[in-house]
C-alpha cells in the first residue's frame, strides 16, 4: 500500500496550550481483490478510519470506524 499524501496540524493558537496536535494520513492500495483508499485522522483521543473501495465494474463501498481512548487510558 503507498501513501499518497500525509498532513500534521500543531494547535492553533486559540486553542489552549495543552491541544494535543491532530494528524491524517490517506493512502491507496490492493485489499484482496479490490483497490481501497483508507484514510483516517486522529484527534484529541478520536481515531476515524474510513475505507473506500474503488471499482469501475462494482458499486464502490465506504465502511467508517470510531476509536475513543478510554477516560483512564495511559499514553504511551
């Protein structure tokens, strides 16, 4: 699978100073027999992943995840 293209974003400025900074990312590659593109972005304890199917025969399919980090959770 090859990256197409990655961002980062610090903090803004009008947010406070302990803002943790968000990343994204966005890829393109084979999953068995179809290409997908994932992409996801990770934010303030959210990860979302979307999947895309990319099919020109087959109706294209988007699946979408949500991943909170728990209240307690340590980081690593």
């Amino acid at each position: 699978m090859t990256t197409r293209s990655a961002s980062s974003a610090g903090p803004a400025a009008s947010r406070p100073s302990d803002a943790a900074e968000a990343v994204a990312f966005l890829a393109e590659g084979p999953l068995g027999s179809r290409q997908v593109i994932p992409c996801g972005y990770l934010n303030r304890g959210l990860l979302t992943i979307d999947v895309h199917t990319v099919d020109p025969q087959i109706p294209n399919v988007m699946y979408r995840a949500h991943f909170y980090r728990s209240e307690g959770a340590v980081l690593l």
